[in-house]
C-alpha cells in the first residue's frame, strides 16, 4: 500500500535521499512550488484554485536530469511505497499530474537535450523534457519538421506527447504521435530502463512501444525518444468552404479522404463555432458550418490535392471563400487558447470533450452528445478537428455558469457524465488526443469494457506496488 498522506519523519528521509540523487537545488518542498504544480490545464482544477479552494499537493518536487537519476528516484520511491506523479509541460487538460496522494512530483523539464538529427533515416533523437517548439525550430534550422504541432507545442513537451497519445492539428497528412515515435526509453516502476529500438517497423511480437505511448505516467516515465522527421513542405496552402449543414461538410471530407487525398489540415467547425471563431473576420452566411483545408507537399502535389478537393466541396453543395479563414486560423492557433479566455471570473466553466467515431457514427454522437450536454444547462459548440479515411474526432466544447461552487462543480460533472455517456451509447470513444488523465478516469471502465482488466493486470505486474501516478487513467483509484 502506498502512502497517502506522508509523515514529518518520512518526508525528511525521503527528502535526504532525493538530495542523494539530484543534489539539494533539484530538490524543492517550498508550498508556493507545490501550489503552482497542484493543476495543470485541467479547467476545473484551475477553477478551484481560484475559487479559494486547496487541491492536494505533492511533499516535493524533484528535477533529475538522465535517466540514472530517473531510475534511482523510482527505486527509492518504490523502497519507501511513495507515489510519483511525472510532470511534462504541465500542460495536459485532464488533471493527469496533479499528485492526489501527495508523494513525489517529478518533473522532467531539465532532461530537454536534443541529441541527433539523423539526415539519412530521417529521425531525430531527444530526451523526454525538451518542450516541442523547441524541438520543432531545432528540425526545421535542418530543413525538417516533425509534423506533429499540437496547440500546446509551446507549452507541452516531448514526452508529455507520448504519455497522452496526443494528436497535432495535421495529424491527417503526417500521423499522430503514436505514428511518429520511432524509438523509446522508459524507466519501469523498479527503476529499471528498457529501450524499444527505433525501427521504421518490426514482427518480434506485440509492438510494446505502444503499451507505453499513452500510458500517463501511469507504468514507467520516458526519458528519450526517437521520432520520424519530415522534409519542410516545398508548399503549404490553405482554402475555406462553408456548408449549409454539419452533413454536406462531412460528407465532403469523408469523400476527400475517399479517393486518397490527406489534406494536412481538415477541420470543420459547426454553426455555433463557425459564428464564434470567424464570423468576426468573415462574411458568410448565419446557421452555415466552416471548413478549413490544408495542404502541404510539393506544388504538383498540392495542386491536384487541392483542385480535387475543391470539385468535391463545390459539388456538395460549398462555397469557396479562398484562403482567408483557413489561414487566418493557422496563424492565430497558437493564441486563441489561453485558458483565461476559456474561464472567466465568478463560477463560469468551460471545457473540452474531445472525442472519435467512425464516419457511420459520427453524426450520431455529435448530435446525441450536444443534446445531452444542452439539457444540462450548457452552452455547446463544436468542431471536428481531427479527420482520417475511416472517421474522426469532435472537439466539443461546453460553458456553464452558475451562482455557486457548489452548483457549478456539480453541473459541470453532470455534463461530462451525461457527455461521455452519450458518446458512448452510440459507439464513439470518449478521448481522441487528450488523453485521460483524473477527469476521465472513472469512465475507462466503460470505455474499455472486457479491456480493463487487461490493462489492470499489467498496471499489477509493472507496478505491484502502485507507485506511479496512482489514481489516473482508471488505475490505482483508493477509496
Ligand atoms: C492550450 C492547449 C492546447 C492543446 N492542444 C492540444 C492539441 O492540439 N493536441 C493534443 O493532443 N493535446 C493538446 N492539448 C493537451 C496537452 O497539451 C497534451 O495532452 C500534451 O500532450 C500534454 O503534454 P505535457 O508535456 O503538457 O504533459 P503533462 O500535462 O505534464 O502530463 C500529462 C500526463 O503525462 C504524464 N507524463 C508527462 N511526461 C511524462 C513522461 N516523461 N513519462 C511518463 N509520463 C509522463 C503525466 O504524468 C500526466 O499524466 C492542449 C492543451 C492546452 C492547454
């Protein structure tokens, strides 16, 4: 059994034998620190901090900077039955560091170098805190991107993305990241390190990078990874549409997908956040859905992507309205998500359900969700943000206000429950990029149904003794 709450006598010899590992001034226990680190992005832990009221905190903090210092940390810490919470960025929206039963938070900001880029197989190599803009600017002074730009690019970093199995905005031409991880280290739970080759694929069994990618700190901390790196696109262009419906705007991405184009961009935003995010800048007609479409490769290439594209949009009844809102929202999509935005004063919350559905689903969960989510005092607008040949993901995005804590906590409970439940019913899959973190995790059961027990069975054999990020992703849970 862990410990949940640490005694004076424990802390001060765990704290000794942190110090043993990563020095004195990689080892903080200051309260302000430990405040600061007690939310992440999660809107409902940063609406109780400003609420006045207290989340739990870690007993200290701890910065290693290899992965000898990393496994170390893990032996002390399964030793003394002490749990630990890795920190990315911090930026993850689903409460996935917030430490709920005290112990170590363990945060891998100083492991950010970057190795190598590796011209020949083009890859490029790097420890697990280096944050993604970082990572990015450094492949692109080599004529390199790495395709994966997530919003949080600035704030998140590398292995925050392999933790969460997280999704860029051009996830449909490059890959997700699950795509783009050639190579892994990850330090087990007893603190022992086990590297996954970077190979551009393999048949020795089950792929056990990907038992890794997603797990949320949950069975081991990453400390390095291989990704796949892309040449800078000769071209990128943009083009716009709107639809009268959410239905035509569909069916014109799912026919573009059809014939094996990728756009790199293909977002639809439906009525209610087409009049939020563009109505401003762009004139179009009232009730009608946008959508946004990127394409990046040589200029043969984008040229017949985007001229086949435009055939099937015009003959689905869009209208073309040229570059402007597509790339508006390109150059702006680093800035129109700052989390004051999304929850302003008083007991007002906001949030995100992002989830994926097959296109026979799609519309059903779409509809079924709002309505569900609508009846419970929400104001819903959504788009689909992520589109593949077999389906895609809604980005539904929900406010409410109420005139107290208590009303506010429980309504916005009641939204996410009602939401993920209809999600569900009609055969969607409650997370598509954002991982699942605390706010999600008393749904993984239903979501994994006879899964569940496969996954606990392996939290059970990597991690007998519950150290890591207990209480995430449906693992751990204490009573
Ligand atoms: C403004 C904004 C925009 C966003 N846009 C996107 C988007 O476009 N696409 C998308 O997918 N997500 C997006 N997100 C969500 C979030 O940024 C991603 O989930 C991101 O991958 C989290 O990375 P991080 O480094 O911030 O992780 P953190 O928040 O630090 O951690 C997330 C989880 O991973 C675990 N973890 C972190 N590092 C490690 C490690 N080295 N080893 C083991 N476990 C680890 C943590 O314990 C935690 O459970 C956005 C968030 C914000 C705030």
């Amino acid at each position: 059994m862990i410990s949940t709450v640490l005694d004076s006598k424990t802390i001060k010899k765990l704290y000794k034998r942190m110090v043993s590992i990563v020095g004195p001034e990689n080892v903080h226990r200051q309260e302000t620190d430990k405040v600061l680190n007690a939310h992440d992005a999660w809107p409902l832990s940063e609406a109780k901090l400003r609420a006045g009221e207290m989340l739990p905190l870690a007993d200290l903090l701890v910065f290693p900077s290899s992965r000898e210092e990393v496994a170390a940390v893990l032996v002390a810490a399964n030793e003394l039955e002490i749990p630990v919470t890795p920190v990315g960025g911090g930026a993850g929206t689903c409460g996935g560091t917030l430490p709920i039963y005290g112990g170590i938070q363990l945060d891998l900001k100083r492991m950010c170098e970057i190795y190598e880029i590796d011209d020949q197989s083009m890859t490029i190599r790097a420890q697990a805190g280096v944050v993604g803009i970082d990572l990015e600017e450094h492949a692109n002074r080599h004529g390199y991107t790495l395709g994966h730009t997530p919003t949080s690019l600035r704030a998140s970093n590398l292995g925050g993305f392999i933790a969460t199995r997280s999704g860029g905005s051009m996830s449909s031409l490059y890959g997700k990241i699950e795509d783009l991880t050639l190579g892994l280290e990850v330090v087990l739970p007893d603190g022992s390190i086990t590297k996954c080759k970077a190979a551009p694929r393999q048949s020795v069994g089950p792929d056990l990078r990907q038992l890794f990618i997603g797990s949320e700190g949950t069975l081991g901390v990453i400390t390095e990874a291989t990704l796949r790196l892309f040449p800078l696109p000769e071209e990128r262009r943009f083009r716009s549409f709107t639809f009268p419906n959410v239905h035509s705007g569909l069916e014109a991405i799912r026919n573009i997908f059809r014939i094996g184009i990728t756009p790199s961009i293909a977002r639809l935003y439906d009525p209610e956040d087409a009049a939020m995010s563009f109505s401003m800048h762009f004139e179009f007609e009232e009730g009608h859905c946008m959508l946004l479409l990127g394409f990046d490769g040589d200029k043969v290439r984008v040229d017949f992507d985007e001229r086949k594209s435009v055939d099937i949009c015009a003959k689905l009844g869009g209208t073309d309205l040229g570059e402007g809102p597509s790339k508006r929202w390109w150059e702006h999509r680093y800035d129109m998500y700052y989390p004051t935005r999304l929850t302003t004063s008083g007991y007002a919350i906001g949030d995100t359900i992002d989830i994926v559905a097959t296109y026979d689903k799609l519309e059903r969960v779409y509809d079924s969700m709002k309505k569900a989510m609508e009846a419970d005092d929400a104001i819903v607008m959504s788009h689909f943000s992520h589109m593949y040949q077999n389906g895609g993901s809604i980005y539904m995005i929900f406010f409410t206000s109420q005139p107290s804590a208590e009303t506010a906590w429980a309504t916005y409970k009641k939204i996410w429950d009602d939401g993920v439940a209809a999600c569900l019913r009609e055969g969607g899959t409650m997370s598509h990029q954002h991982g699942v973190g605390l706010s999600r995790s008393t749904y993984t059961e239903d979501e994994l149904g006879s899964l569940f027990p496969v996954l606990k069975k392996i939290k059970e054999v990597l991690d007998p003794k519950g150290i890591m990020n207990p209480g995430k992703l449906g693992l751990g849970v204490r009573k």
